[in-house]
C-alpha cells in the first residue's frame, strides 16, 4: 500500500484503442492489487480490473488538450489509455503504478494475497488435481527397463531439475553423477516421455562440457543405456535444437554438443530454433505490427513477415514433427537438448508430445504436459515473464511459443483437440498474471523453498471447474486420424496470425458470430433433450407433439450477440482525411462517448456506434486530388480535411 | 471444322494418372469434343475421371525416352499428370486438349450438348426477370417503375431488356442520359432498401471529356432519384486522379455544380490486368509449399489479392453506411460500370438485405447484378490463374466477389443460409460449366446464341431441393440486420477452401464440416422427426431458451 501516492483520480477519460470516440468517463482507483476503472453513471460490469502483475509497462504521453495520456501495457496485450486531467495525478498514477506493477520480491506477487475464501483442505485439494506420478504411470512407467532415481530427491545433483526423475534402471548412480558434471547446470539426460507401444522415449538435457574435444565416459555410458532401454532400436537421435552456428560458438566457451565419434549408435541433429533474444525481438516487432492502426493490408502483411514470429513457430513444429516421427513412425528414441535445456527443449518435446499422444490434446492432458514439461523441469517462469522487476533479458515468450504451435495445430486439425483456443488463453493470462501459484519461481526447489503449494492456489483445479468454457464441439477422439500421430502440414500457409491473442482486446477485429459457442450450445441442447425425453417417457405424460417442437425450435434460438452484427465497421482504411456527414452528429456523438446505450438492447455487450459514420473520401493519402487540380477545377467536391 | 476434327488420338491406355494427395493410377484416356475421360478399368469397381476440357487453363508436355507427359493445369486449380506411352499420342492428346479447350464459338461449347435426363429445356430459364422481380418488390410500385425502352438492345448493348428506373423520368430522357454515360450505362436501379426506400443505384462513367461536357436529362435523372431529399453519394471507384484523368479519354465524373445535390466519394480499385496478375501471383504462392514463411508471407502481400478484397469489402462497407445509416441513396460508378461497380453493388446488398442471404436471394441477386447486368463473363473468364495465353480481357472479379462472400461467412458464421460449398461450386462453374448461366456477355448475346433455349440454367439447378441441401449452412439463423464486416487486415484471412482446395490442408477441413453438420443431425433428430428441414429459420427474439424450458415444466 505504501506505493500508491494516488487511491483515486476522478474525471479520467478511458479512450478505446480503435475509435478515439469510444470514450468513457470516470473514476481510477489503484488498490495494492488492482487498477480500477469505474465508469460515470455505468454498471458494474463495464468496470475495468487490471491486475497490477499483468502491467507489462506504464507510460506517459505528451500532454493533449484533453489532459495527459497514460498507457498502461499489459502483458496478455491489452492496451488501456486513459486520459488524466491534472498533471500531477496522472505524475503520481504513474509513479504509483510503475512501483506496483514492478514487484522487487516474490512476497509482493498477486498469488500471495489472493483469497479466494477456500479452506486449507480445499486448497491442497487443488494442488493435488494434478499428478505427476499418475502421468508417468499412464505413460506405463516405471517399467522394467525406466525407474525412478532418487538422486535428486534433495536438489543436489540438479537444483532446476524436479526431485523425481526416471532414468534407465541399467544407469547406475556414478554414471548420472558423471554425466551431470559433463552437462550444463548439471542438466543431465532424463526421461520426459515414453511410448508405450514400442518403447522408444524422448529424453531431455542441458549441452555437453564438450568444448573442442572433452569427453565423458559416464556421459557416453548414460546415453547408451537410454538407447539400450529402447530394445528394439539400434540407434538413437540426439537433437540439437539450437542453430549450429550458436552451438559451434559454445564449444569456445567449454560447451558444445556431442561428437558422433564419441558416442556409439547415435545420429546428431541441430534444428536450428532461434534464442530468447531472437524470439523476444520478434515477439515484440509482431506486437507492434498487431497494435498498428488501421494499416493496410500490404503493411500488415509486409510487418507479420518481417517480424519473423511465422517462421520461428514453423521452426518449433518442425523439430517436433522430427521428434514425433521419430519416436512414432522408427521407433527410435531421441534425446534433446539446447544450451540450457529449459527453453527450446521444453518447447520441442511438449509439441512432439502433443502430436505423439492424443491424452495431450484433451484439456486435463494439456494441463499435465505443461506441468511437466515445463514447471517441473525447471522452465524460468519467473524469468521469461518478467514476474518480478529483473534483467530484461531474461524474458522471452517461450511458453506463447508453445501455445502458439499447439493452436496452430488447433487450425490444421479442428477435430483432434477437447479444448478451444479460449482455454489456450486463459493458460496464457494465468502464465503471466501470478493469481495462482504454479508459474511463480524458475524451479521446483525455489517452490518448495518458498512454500507456494502452501501459501497459494493451484490454477488447474480452477481452470478444470470451468471446463465447459474450454470445450471444443468439434472433438472426435474416436476418429482414426485423430488417435495416432498428428501429422501437420508444415508448408509457409499453414502459419496463421493468431488474431485471437494479439488483437483479443480489440472486439470489432473478430468474428461477430461464433460458430463454435453456437455449435456448443447446439450440443448441450442436443444433451438436454435427451435428458428432458427421457424424463417424459418416465412420467408418461401425454404431452402433445405440437407443443413438444414449438420449445424445441425456440431452443434453438442461440444466445446470440445479435447486436454486435448492428456494428458498422471502420471503412476508413487508414486514411487520415476523415470527414463526417454532418456536423450537428459528431457533436452529439461526442457527447454521448461511449456508444449510445439507451438504444441497443444489451448494452453488456454492445459496441454500437451512434448515428455517425465517417468516411475516408479515398482510398489513401496519395490518391486525393492534387490541391492545383482542385484549383482549376472548382467545381470539384472533393472533401479535404480542411472542409470536414 | 467438326469439334472431332481436332482429335486425332481419341484413346490411349497404359496412361498413369498422378493426382496431388492420392496414389497413380493406371488406365484409359479419351478424348472427346468436351471432355477428358480417365477410367482404370479395374474389375469390378471402376473409378473415371471426368474433366471438361473448358477447365483445363495450361498443358505443359514434356518428353521422358519415347513417353511423354503432360501437365493438365485447371481453371478450379486442380493440377493433373498424365504420363503417356508413346510421344505421338502425346502430342495428338496434348494438341487435342489445347484446340479443344479454347473454343471461341458459344454455340459449341459443352452446355449447347448437355442434355441430362432428369432435366428438360421446357420450363424457365433463370430465376427471375426485371419484371418479376418489380412485381415482387413491393416498396418499388409507388416512386419506380419498368422501362422496356432498351428491349431491342440498342440504347445500351449490355443492359437486359428492362431495366427500373424513377417514375418520373421518362424513356426519352433516358436516351439521352444513355448516350452521356459509356456503353450507355445510365444510372439504372441495383436495390431499393427494405425499411427506408433509399436505393443503390449503379451506371458507367459520364462522359464528360475534357471539355465538361454535362447533360441536362442526366442530371435530372438522378435528381429524381433523391427525389427531392438533399443529398446522395457518388461513389466513384477510382481515385479522384484516375477520375480526372479519365475526362483525357473521353470519360470523367460527375461534377458538383451540376449535380449540386450529390457529393462524390473516390475509392481506387485495381481492376482489368492487375487483378487478373494478382490472382496469377497468389495462385503461384499457394502451389509452392517448399519456400519458407518469409517468402510466402511477401509472395501473398506482393500478389496483392487481400488488398483487393479488403478494398471490395470497405467500399462495399461505405454504401452500406451511406444507405443503411445515414438514409442516403448512393450512385455507384467505376468506368466502365460492369465489374468493380457490380462488386461493390452486390457486396453492399450482402451486407445490408437479410433476403440476399438465403440461397435463392443469393443466387437471384447473382443473376440480377450480374448475369442480367451483363458482366461480360466470357471475356473475363476465358482463362483463369495458369494459362500462359496473352491476357486479353481476363479478369477475376467474380471470383473476388466469390472470395469478399467467403470472408463475410467467416465473419457471420451463422447469417448466410449457403455454405462454403455453394461459392466454390459458383468458382467452379464460373469457368467451366455444363449450363449455360455464364455463357456470353450479356443478355444480347445470349439471346442471339439462343441460350435460353438451348441449355439448362445452373440456378435452377441448384435450388433442386436434393441438390440444395448439400450447399446449406447447417448453422443458418437468420438475421434482419446489417452484417458488417471487419475490414481490418488482420480480420481478413486467405481464401484456404478455394486457393488450397487440392492440399492436404483442405481435408481436414472438411471433416470439420461434416462435424458441424452431424451435430447439427444429431440435434435434429432429437428434436424430433417432423423437422425434417435442414434450415434452422427459426428466430426466437423474446424468449430465451431457459425461459422457454422453464414455461414447459411448469406445465408438467
């Protein structure tokens, strides 16, 4: 609380990204958790929350002559603007803000406070929905061949690594030692997932301490014993997920990766996925094409491609799409691994898994591939989401990576996965939004040490509650296609922008009609009549037949967002000569602000304009009339902004 | 000539057929005066393989030891190859193919020989003329009446016989506004709204030239139009430059001192070649999946075909805001006013009128906006995105249009009553039919082809209730209002149904659909049996499905 040298500023302006005449008035409350806008005369649902963690970056604008811009830019890409009359609130907002939005200490996180009025029962309860060990064991382990070793039990062999890790029963203590000190951060080879139907595995690691020419015999002896376990197989692949440009250049630093002449039976690989580095620049050139302001389609276009973020998701599901063949279709096990093995590992073996095993595309399965792929194998959540005010070249979007493939996936297999891309977001937001206690912290250790599963709450239990939101209508998991591998195109024009997370906040971007909430309403419908039938049969009523059908025919009315579809869109196309029909409207439609309510029908939900419509009088700058044409030809009536 | 004249190897066998996405086949071709015929005569089950020779866009042959091969490139995108033994029979295949396939002469194309038993040449052609469709539309009776001054073609060659026009304005005055406007497109009537009787009105440019020409009748035309309100839009679409420098040529635009109560809008559209390359470039795009995202995110924004449907959908937007919203009646323009103008004019009636949504009100308005408004598809669709003949007059405007549909359905999913399936049949058709419904280039022509006499009509065919129900939106639930689309690049997305249609990538799409449709059943037949009507038109505005449910228990 100490931070907020403002509660609250009255009379801010909340302006909407798209249309400057989409604007609200009101009250802005900071508390030590939230921003909160409250709307003049508004209900409470047109209130708008921003958690505090979520504030990505506070900035201030040249003062306009309505009072001083501040932008509040938050990391699931909303954007909010708000105008403050008086300098030295919008001064104080902004220090405020700055402060709250960078915590110092892990204490200061959302998760801490957050109370959702559960008891401790309830709490634990959460923690305990998901399983590890029930996933290991789905995967058919431990087996003959994979046990779990308890040599990390205490964190000594790998702090980043989880406690329980399985490795071939042949490996004995020494070797995992061994090949630990020959590894980054002591990252050595362990299981990540194992198919049952032909044993082969996918095993993950940190880079070799090869240099130019260190070896390792424990090391060597450790990858044997990997591709020994997969008796069927007479080799293995090991994946280098880095470009071998970055990998040759380790070896001058002591790393490297591992010289086939070592190693027996193995085939090496690199990938070529991109770093953190690369993939925040792109991330952040992507952002800002997404956030441009009506550009044309050649701008947009033009910026999607030069951001890169395309070919850098078709690279990941590249390596993963080798992987799963791998393991799938040869029955060869791989082991993978980039410099750290927490970044571009995580992401390639959880897209191999998601095409390998069907389980990982139902909604629980989703929820236990991240927990374990990728929290408990030590993913820098912290780090790579900027939890807390830190080196700012630690973050990257590797997790949004990895959503981004599997709703790509989503795309090209519309009926292979039990969850839409609403429950992708919703993963998204809780990744970097710190209301519950699973993505905090960089490792399992640093977990227990500060006791989350104690202090705070679990999302997944959350999320599973409100899996009906999650649903997608289109499941079949009894398809043939769908069961085995998923096998993806990986050609350019499969790679979509997804619009759904980087323009989410900006509605008249989006589909007026869902096809799939209204085919989900269709199901349920489908579901309730079964169950109202067979109610009927069971009273024996004699209902008559008419009546029956009339309900149901109103049943199939969809709680649809009709007057979204009453929305006239911004025809304007960028062009900076805007002019309205008549003046008399645009006054008064700036006085009425934020949409004329009164007159739609769900003002929830309503982005109805009122009675005003501008046009561009063309298509872009350039193609006005040159200013002498319009002097010699005076009759001309073209409208210039000057007579707007 | 006899068409078989040009066949000089009617069958070879031992032919491989390569199709993308299935393993070869071995069998027969034939060649016939319309067609090319592959059948693997295979036991019992034998598969064929029927293509009309108009599809076929390019053949490319290539000589492999004393067999050839030839590439069929085709007008749906489809690419074929066929792998000949013997290079003579190649060759005669391939010269046969490419005489066959670019035949100038109407009367013998594959429609003036079709003749299936199911159908007759009795009953109707088409779905509906100017005069029935006047008769239908009430709200025309009062202010607008049926002009039959051009029933012999000779004011304006590419206008139908009838055309709607302001009561008040009599058939002379419309001769003289006829020989101000090009082609003697004079501004006739597209649609009258359904709630406030504001009209979209569409014509050629005036022919002003450089010396300001003005025609008194002209502006007195479309005076009556506005009828006394105060104001109407031009929308011009071409950028005011372009305008201008039309009146060098002979052309020009409506000027403010003589036509004081309309204002003039410009929107630029590319049109002719530029967009016939566009499609050329996309089409390349599409086909080549080797290169990396890069180079087909620049191949797509450099072939330029997403910008011309995001201008197609923004002015189509423009006209709506100006009818819809504003209550003003709006004059549509281009050049020649027989292809951007027809685009925006259907586009807006989409967009706006609930019963152009429906598959009858769609293909009525196809029929009206551009067969009878004579769109000369002929020489717009001689080749499509492969051929390597010189471009002519090609030019892929229905297509566009086709496509600017496709995107208002992903937008409103559940507003359209067709499917994807009906605008890639149109796509399909468009180039190569067995009806005669895109034959010719105007209603003049097809007369004097005799194709209403003499081929069946693709409309009518369509809304055969067996044949709908495949084009059908399973999701359809109609509504009154407007649909207004996003134009934003980022709402605008690549036509996959059409222009990766023969990738791999459609397949999975279309298991999507028959998911959609198999709940759709399963609910129907929960529903019980006497709905046995696909179409959901039932719209229930005041109660909602849970008050609905709680009514009917209370009863129990």
């Amino acid at each position: 609380m100490e931070h907020i040298r403002m509660p609250k500023v009255e009379h801010v302006r909340l302006v909407d990204r798209s249309s400057s005449r989409r604007t609200q008035v009101g009250t802005l409350y900071l508390t030590a958790t939230h921003t909160i806008f409250v709307g003049k005369g508004s209900e409470d649902r047109n209130d708008l929350w921003v958690l505090h963690s979520l504030v990505c970056n506070v900035v201030k604008h040249k003062a306009s002559q309505s009072g001083y811009p501040l932008l509040i830019i938050c990391k699931n890409f909303q954007v909010i603007r708000f105008i403050i009359p008086q300098e030295s609130d919008c001064h104080d907002v902004y220090i405020s803000l700055s402060r709250l939005s960078r915590p110092e200490k892990y204490e200061e996180l959302y998760c801490f406070s957050f109370n959702p009025n559960v008891d401790k029962a309830e709490r634990e309860h959460s923690w305990d929905f998901l399983d590890l060990k029930a996933e290991y064991s789905r995967m058919g382990l431990p087996n003959k061949l994979w046990h779990v070793n308890p040599i990390n039990r205490e964190y000594r062999v790998c702090d980043t690594y989880p406690a329980d890790l399985f490795v071939p029963k042949s490996v004995t203590l020494p070797v995992i030692v061994g090949s630990s000190k020959f590894r980054s951060r002591g990252r050595f080879p362990t299981l990540s997932y194992y198919c049952k139907e032909n044993h082969a595995t996918i095993c993950r690691s940190s880079q070799p301490l090869s240099g130019f020419s260190a070896r390792c015999l424990e090391d060597e002896q450790m990858l044997q014993a990997i591709m020994k376990s997969n008796p069927g197989s007479r080799f293995m692949y090991v994946v280098d997920t880095r470009p071998k440009l970055n990998a040759m250049a380790n070896r001058a630093a002591g790393k490297g990766y591992e010289n086939e002449d070592n190693y027996c039976n193995i085939k090496f690989q690199f990938i070529g996925i991109e770093n953190i580095h690369v993939m925040r620049n792109s991330q952040q050139k992507l952002i800002e094409v997404s956030a441009l302001h009506s550009p044309s389609m050649g701008e947009f276009l033009t910026g999607l491609e030069n951001s890169d973020w395309l070919r850098h998701i078709k690279s990941i599901m590249e390596a993963g799409l080798f992987i799963s063949k791998a393991v799938a279709e040869e029955g060869v096990s791989v082991l993978v691994h980039c410099s750290d093995g927490w970044d571009r590992t995580a992401q390639v073996c959880s897209v191999a898994s998601v095409l390998l095993d069907p389980y990982y595309r139902t909604l629980k399965g989703l929820m236990v591939l991240i927990e374990k792929d990728w929290v408990s194998f030590g993913h820098m959540f912290s780090h790579r989401c900027g939890h807390l005010i830190g080196e700012a070249k630690e973050v990257s979007p590797v997790i949004d990576q990895f959503l981004e493939c599997v709703w790509q996936l989503m795309e090209q297999f519309p009926c292979a996965f039990e969850y839409n891309e609403k429950f992708l977001i919703s993963i998204h937001i809780h990744i970097y939004s710190c209301h519950y206690g699973n993505f905090i912290c960089n490792s399992q250790k640093e977990r227990k040490d500060l006791c989350i599963k104690e202090k705070a709450h679990s999302v997944w239990l959350h999320l599973w509650e409100k899996k009906l939101d999650f649903m997608n209508p289109l499941f079949k998991p009894d398809q043939s296609q769908n069961q085995g591998l998923l096998r993806p195109s990986t050609a350019p024009y499969c790679f979509k922008y997804w619009r759904r997370l980087y323009n989410r906040f900006d509605r008249e971007l989006h589909p007026r009609q869902s096809e799939l909430d209204c085919l989900m309403t269709v199901k349920e419908e489908t579901q309730k009549l079964e169950e109202e039938l067979a109610l009927y049969e069971g009273v024996k009523l004699n209902f008559s037949k008419s009546g029956v059908l009339d309900s149901k025919q109103a049943l199939w009315s969809l709680p649809l967002d009709t007057s979204l579809a009453n929305t006239p869109q911004d025809y304007i196309g960028g062009a900076p000569n805007v002019f309205t029909l008549q003046q008399g409207e645009r006054e008064s439609a700036e006085l009425c602000l934020f949409g004329d309510q009164t007159k739609s029908s769900d003002a929830d939900n309503s982005d109805q304009e009122s009675g005003v419509a501008d046009f561009s009088s063309h298509s872009s700058g350039e193609e006005s009339l040159p200013s002498e044409d319009s002097v010699k030809d005076p009759d001309s009536d073209e409208t210039g902004p000057n007579r707007a | 000539m006899e068409l078989s004249e040009h066949i000089k190897t009617a069958n070879v066998e031992d032919v491989t057929l390569r199709r993308p996405f299935h393993p070869a086949l071995r069998g027969t071709l034939c060649v016939t005066s319309h067609h090319l015929l592959f059948s693997d005569r295979k036991d019992e089950a034998s598969w064929q393989l029927l293509i009309l020779l108009k599809n076929i866009d390019a053949i490319e042959k290539r000589a492999v030891g004393s067999s050839g091969t030839i590439t069929i490139k085709c007008k749906d995108l489809l690419v074929l190859q066929l792998e000949i033994p013997g290079m003579e029979e190649c060759l005669n295949i391939a010269s046969s193919i490419e005489a066959l396939s670019s035949l100038e002469s109407v009367t013998e194309m594959y429609p003036f020989f079709y003749r299936p038993s199911h159908l007759t040449l009795n009953g109707p052609w088409g779905l509906s003329s100017t005069e029935q469709y006047y008769k239908q539309t009430e709200r025309l009776w009062d202010r607008w009446r049926v002009s039959t001054l051009n029933s012999d073609y000779s004011v304006c060659p590419s206008y139908p016989s009838a055309v709607i026009m302001p009561r008040e304005v009599d058939d002379d005055k419309l001769i003289r506004s006829a020989r101000f406007r090009q082609g003697g497109r004079f501004p006739v009537l597209s649609y009258c709204h359904h709630r406030n009787g504001m009209v979209i009105m569409r014509s050629s440019q005036p022919l002003t030239g450089a010396n300001k020409k003005r025609c008194k009748e002209d502006e007195l035309l479309l005076q009556a139009v506005i009828d006394g309100s105060e104001l109407g839009y031009i929308i011009d679409l071409r950028s005011a430059q372009q305008a201008q420098q039309a009146r060098m040529t002979g052309g020009g635009f409506e000027s403010k001192s003589f036509y004081s109560h309309w204002k003039r809008i410009h929107r630029h559209h590319e049109r002719g070649k530029v967009v016939q390359e566009s499609l050329i470039k996309l089409v390349e795009a599409c086909s080549d999946p080797s290169h990396s995202v890069d180079r087909w995110l620049s191949k797509l924004e450099n072939s330029k075909w997403l910008s011309h449907v995001h201008s197609a959908l923004s002015t189509a937007g423009l006209v709506v805001e100006c009818v819809e919203r504003d209550g003003h009646s709006v004059l549509v323009h281009g050049s020649e006013g027989t292809d951007n103008t027809l685009l925006v004019s259907s586009l807006a009636q989409l967009i706006l009128d609930p019963a152009s949504r429906t598959v009858t009100g769609f293909l009525c308005l196809l029929e009206r906006e551009w067969i009878q408004a004579g769109h000369p598809f002929q020489q717009r669709c001689a080749h499509s995105a492969y051929s390597h003949a010189r471009l002519k007059q090609e030019c892929p405007i229905f297509l566009l249009l086709l496509d600017c549909v496709w995107q208002v359905w992903r937008q409103f999913p559940l507003a359209l009553e067709f499917s994807e399936a009906l605008l890639l049949r149109l796509a399909q058709e468009v180039y190569a039919s067995n009806y005669g419904t895109f034959l010719c280039n105007s209603e003049q022509e097809r007369c004097a082809a005799g194709v209403k006499e003499n081929t069946h009509c693709l409309f009518q065919s369509l809304l055969r209730p067996d044949i709908e129900e495949q084009y059908l939106n399973p999701l359809y639930e109609p509504t009154d209002l407007a649909i207004w689309p996003s134009v934003h690049p980022q709402s605008l997305q690549l036509w996959t149904g059409l222009f990766l249609r023969w990738t791999e990538y459609a397949q999975n799409m279309e298991e999507a659909r028959e998911e959609v449709w198999s709940i759709v059943k399963e609910h129907h037949e929960q529903a019980g049996p006497d709905r046995t009507n696909n179409t959901l038109s039932t719209h229930c505005d005041t109660l909602t499905p849970f008050e609905n449910l709680m009514d009917e228990l209370t009863i129990l």
